[in-house]
C-alpha cells in the first residue's frame, strides 16, 4: 500500500439509519445500494481520504429472522456496516412516537407499561 493510499484512521458511526439502501425483492433476495443522504454523502470525503468507517444503524425495514445472519454478514463485508434489527412495530412507536414528541416541561421522565 502507498502512503497516499494508506489508511489514516477509523471513524465509528451511529446512525438512526445505515449507509444503504436495501431492497427486499422477495424470495430471499435483496439488493444493497450505497443511500444518497446527507450524513453519507457529507462524509464521502473522509472516506476517498482514507478513513475506514465502521455503520452501526437501523436497515430501514423489518428483516425476517431467516435472513438477518445472511445480511448481517453481507452488510459488514460489503459495506463496513452493522446493522441493528428493529421490527416495524418498534420502528414505528420511535419514528412516529418517542423521537416525534416534544417535552417542554422542566422535568422529562419516560414512562413505560
């Protein structure tokens, strides 16, 4: 490797959502595409520099249980991206819920059944 390729570092990334965009073609099938948001894009620099990124961040859809060690692995050799599995329910009670509402007041407290 030659000193203008070689790698200078590893940044580690949190994201509500992963690098990629993943289409479920049914059967057992899907297709992995880089996403074109704007953490990916903005940090797309950085990478053509040579700084490794290491995705930890929700697919973007409910993955059967049958297929999540295949895209588990998939997702990490491909994209350098680790996938946190949430089932549409619990992705809907965050996106439409909890991230959703606002508490104005002096104290916030979480309540759960």
């Amino acid at each position: 490797m030659s000193p203008s390729t070689a790698r200078k570092g590893r940044l580690i990334i949190v994201s509500n959502r992963l690098p990629v965009s993943i289409n479920d073609l049914s059967h057992d099938r899907f297709e992995l595409k880089a996403s074109s948001g704007g953490l990916v894009t903005g940090l797309r620099g950085l990478s053509n520099s040579g700084v490794d990124f290491l995705w930890f961040g929700w697919p973007g859809l409910e993955i059967a249980k049958k297929n999540a060690s295949f895209l588990r692995t998939k997702l990490l050799e491909e994209h350098n991206a680790i996938p946190v599995m949430l089932d549409q329910q619990t992705s809907d009670l965050y996106y439409s819920g909890f991230s959703s509402k606002q508490d104005t007041s002096s104290s916030t407290r979480l309540c759960t059944d």
